[in-house]
C-alpha cells in the first residue's frame, strides 16, 4: 500500500503585474516509493524580475531530483545536498550579475515537505510557512527567517543571498487525516491565525487552497498569494526507522488473560509463552482472527530484543509489499498498525499445524510430501528474490493451514541488510539444520544455500523419520563423517529418483547441492520424467580428513612393527 493523499493549489499574482512565487508536488514512481512525496513552495523576490526564475529553479531542482538521491540516505541530507547545490548555483549567478554591473538578480524563500513512511521531513528557508492542521489545531512548523520591514531586504536568509546557506530542518510523526499546508507570506501574512484555521479546515484540499487564497485577496493583500495543500487520507508502510523508533518509544503490554482488550482487539487465548515473547490469539471488531506477538515483560527493557523483534515486524511488511498484498501465499501477512498504545506485532491467524506436528503422526503421504515440497521450495525462492535469509529453516517454522496453504513462520533471525547488529552477529539456527560451512574455520555466513541445506534436511527427516546425519550439536564438525542413507532404504514406497533429490538436497559438499530454491522445485515437478543422476560418495579424505591421516599412521605403525619383529627374530 502507498501513500493516499490528495492535493490542493492555488496560486495568484494578487495586484502584482507578475507572480513570482512558484510551487511543485512530485509523488514517487513504483520503483521510488519508499522515497516518499515530495512538496515545495518558493517566494521569489528580485530586483529586475528575477524572483520567479530564482523561485521556479529552486523548486523544480528540488522535486526534480529528490527521488534520483540514493534511497539509503537520510531525508535531511538528501534535502541538504540538494538545496545547497541549487543555493551555490544562485548565488554565482547573482554575483556575476553584479559583476557586469546587472541589476537583474533573484533571490526566493524555499520551505519543502517530504512525506516518508509515518513521518514528514520539513526543510525551510526564508518566511514562507509550513502549517500542520491536526486534530482542530493549527500548528506552525517553520519560523520566519525575517526581520520586520516592508521590503525584500528583511529577510535574513534566502537561497541565493550567499555562498553558503543555513537551512532549518524538523522531523515528526505523520498520520492519517493529516492536513499539511504550505503558504506564501501574501496568505499568512494578510490572515489572523484564527481565520487561517477555520479556512484550513474546510471541504477537500483543493477547496481549502482555493479558500485561503481568495480570503487573503479579499482581505486586501497586496502580495502574490500561493497555498499548497496536501491531504493525507493513508499512510504508506512504514519505513524501518518509523518502526524502530515506534519499538522504542511505545511500552510492552502487561501479560493478557482472555477477555483482556488491548486497541480494539480482544484476546481469546494464549497460544505460547517461551520466556522471551508471548503470541496470543485475538479478535478483531469486525470478528477475524488474529495473532499478536509482544514481549515478555522480562525482556520488555531489553533494547535488543525490542530491536529484534521490531525488525520482524518491519521484515513482513516489506516482503508483502515486495511480493504484493495480493500474492502473499508461503508466508502470514504482518499488519500495519495504526496508532498503537503498545508495542506488538499482529499477524493473519492461520488455524492448521506446523510440520513438527505433523511428523509426529508418521510418514507422509507421498503426495502430500510432494505438494508440500514444492510450495516450501517455491516460498523459500521467492523469500530469497526479496534479499532476505531466513536462517532458520525446520520443522517447527512450516506450518501447513486449514486452507490447504504451506506457510514459512517465524522472520526473527532472518537477515535482510537491515537487521540490528545483534541479529548479524547471532548465530542463528538450530544446529542440527545448520549447513557444514558455518561450522567450519573459519565459519562462513549464512547464504540462501544456508536454507536449502535446512528444508533438504528437513524434508529428509518428514521421510525418514531420522537427521541425515544425526542428532547435531554446536561446533561438531565430526558429525558429518558419512554419507546419509537413500530415504527409500527405510521407506520402500519412495521412488529412486526422489531419493536422489532428497540427497543432492543434504550433500555434505555445497558444490554438489542446489544453487537456488528455483532448482529444486524444478527438480520436484519433473520427477521421473528427467531425473537427476545418481549422486555420488563423498570421498573419506573430505568428509573425515582426519581419518585419513589415522588409517596413514595404523598403516605405517604396523609395517614398522613387522620391521622390528623381523630384525630381532627371524633367521638371519
């Protein structure tokens, strides 16, 4: 979902014979939306006619260029970065106009509005003004850089007016129903603010605009009059600093009991409590169900944690944003929460069972096996094409939905290039799906090939009801001396080539596995009809080196024994 918003404008040059003010709103394209919406208003003034060049550069260059900074940068720098290359631009040209002895130079006030995720980034210049209406009240979020005389030169600061520029910048929380107004001094210059409130507060945004600028003309300004408004009716998804500020600042909820509320939703039943967190089933108004996940009050101080379980939030609401609201299949769609009283996540209930449980009733169907197979490998692909590592990949983390879906649970270690520190350098994972390569020295980080390594050693372990290679436990790099048994050896039922999918799937040698989920599936579909050859030992000197070099010395030990004994004891 992006930003719903609506706009307003009106402009007019007012008694004036030209307008010099000027202002421009760009909204972001598919591939920029995450880069918000961007808004500016400029008031040019001039000595020859150049205040509306001065105002219409300044902001064309601003919007123009604002989605083009890259998207990792903070708002404010790349407002900054922008604003003092138009300034520096201005001013030279000033400067060589007075230099040859021009009176035409241009000079403007800015004052820009970015509007990102659940917050907004205002930058300002000048006594152009940028007004919040919120609630009934109307806040002014910019001061005047002006003193107070009636002509051009009481402003203090302008882009244009010198080399370098100082540029006001302010940050806050955005919300739905917010109405953000940005005005020329020929409109809040000629109305009180009582009027300007109750002129802000009417019809749509473009009648608002319409309003505030024909008021201030009838009220006898003498000054361009421009006002721009914008109406936000929805918030985009928020951003991952909206979601770790919000982990921060918002309280753990108190342990609930059913009948409990907590913002409308009512809670039905404690699903699980592991110390850490604790994930209840709830009731909305409308009577759907969901899953509310919250810390532990224990851990409720725990900046970490709270880091942690902030990203979880913010990581499934970017996949379903990556993926579409309406193409979330393999995964539990995380809702955007809209002014929270605590901090929690809430997920989509699923009502059904996870694979651990399910293994618990015996071997699978092998149709149910190879729908199930498909759709896990098919999630995990798509998960992977999102630029995310889940990490920790088994049993317990498949679930399998009374709608028939296949779902991958559980993104709290999962890396996504924006995890907290404390997530990088987890460990993450439980050992026994763990992939050799991270248990090496020096280990290597988890990759995409990380989980694949534990769906094929999950899946061998539905089929078998056993590890392929056993029970594992941290740093034991000698668990993988052997090859793991065909699973058909212990299920006749499996079909040969299956087998031969299941143990490319688990090889011991990343070489010899799949590259990409894709691989796999693909591999699942075709089945007997192209299957994958045999796959072959892994030869001693790698799965056991040390063996090698044991069997080396038993070998040398005993020819040296022989050695001994014929020299002390056989006939010379």
């Amino acid at each position: 979902m992006s930003f719903d918003i609506s706009i307003g404008l009106n402009s007019s040059c007012g008694p004036r014979e030209g307008n010099e003010d000027f202002a421009g709103v760009l909204a972001p394209t598919a591939q920029d939306e995450a880069m918000g919406w961007i808004a500016a208003l400029a008031d040019g003034v001039s000595t020859g006619g150049l205040g509306r060049m001065a105002a219409q550069t300044t902001v064309m260059s601003l919007v123009r260029d604002y989605h083009a900074t890259p998207p990792n940068w903070d708002t404010t720098v790349a407002l900054d970065r922008l604003i003092r290359a138009q300034n520096a631009w201005l001013a030279d040209h000033n400067r060589r106009a007075s230099n040859a002895g021009s009176t035409l130079t241009g000079l403007t006030t800015l004052s820009a509005v970015v509007l990102r995720g659940h917050s907004y980034t205002i930058a300002h210049v000048g006594d152009s003004r940028i007004w919040l209406l919120r609630g009934g009240e109307l806040t002014q979020l910019t001061q005047d850089h002006a003193l107070d005389q009636a002509d051009f030169n009481r402003l203090t600061r302008a882009i244009g007016l010198d080399d370098s520029v100082r540029v006001d910048y302010a940050q806050g929380e955005l919300r739905a129903g917010d109405r953000l107004i940005l005005t020329s001094d020929g409109v809040h210059g000629v109305l009180r603010r009582k009027r300007m409130l109750a002129l802000a507060s009417e019809g749509e945004a473009q009648a608002c605009a319409d309003a505030l600028v024909q008021a201030a003309l009838a009220a006898g300004g003498h000054d361009n009059a421009t006002a721009l408004v914008l109406q936000v009716h929805g918030l985009a998804p928020g951003q991952y600093a909206d979601v770790m500020k919000a982990a921060q600042r918002l309280p753990a909820p108190h342990k609930l009991r059913p009948g409990d509320r907590l913002d409308g939703l009512t809670i039905t039943a404690l699903v699980a409590d592991n110390g850490v967190h604790r994930l209840y089933q709830a009731r909305r108004a409308d009577g759907t169900l969901v899953a509310l996940k919250a810390l532990h009050e224990a851990r409720a101080s725990d900046q970490e944690e709270r880091a942690m379980l902030a990203h979880e939030g913010w990581l499934g609401q970017r996949l379903g944003e990556k993926l579409g609201a309406s193409d979330t299949s393999g995964f539990v769609h995380v809702h955007q929460l809209q002014d929270p009283s605590a901090f929690y996540l809430l997920f989509d209930w699923h009502s059904g069972q996870t694979l651990e449980q399910l293994m618990t009733k015996g071997r699978p169907d092998l149709s149910l096996f190879l729908q199930a197979a498909s759709s896990l490998s098919r999630a995990l692909g798509r998960l992977h094409r999102a630029g995310v590592i889940h990490r920790d990949i088994k049993p317990g983390n498949l679930h399998l939905g009374d709608d028939g879906q296949w779902r991958i649970l559980d993104l709290g270690v999962a890396l996504s290039g924006r995890e907290p520190e404390a997530v990088g350098q987890l460990h993450a994972g439980t050992p026994s799906y763990i992939n050799p390569e991270q248990w090496a020295t020096p280990p290597q980080n988890a990759d995409a090939g990380s989980d694949l390594f534990a769906l094929g050693v999950t899946l061998y372990q539905w089929l078998t009801g056993h590890l392929p290679y056993g029970e594992i436990e941290p740093y034991q790099i000698g668990r993988y001396r052997r090859d793991p048994l065909p699973p058909s050896r212990s299920l006749p039922q499996i079909p040969i080539w299956l087998d031969h999918v299941v143990l490319k799937a688990v090889s011991r040698d990343a070489r010899l596995r799949f590259e990409t989920a894709e691989e796999l599936q693909l591999a699942l579909e075709r089945g007997a009809s192209r299957p994958l050859p045999a796959p072959g030992s892994t030869p001693l000197s790698r799965r056991n080196p040390v063996a090698l070099w044991q069997i080396g010395f038993s070998v040398s030990l005993l020819f040296n024994g022989l050695l001994i004994f014929w020299l002390l004891f056989l006939p010379k």
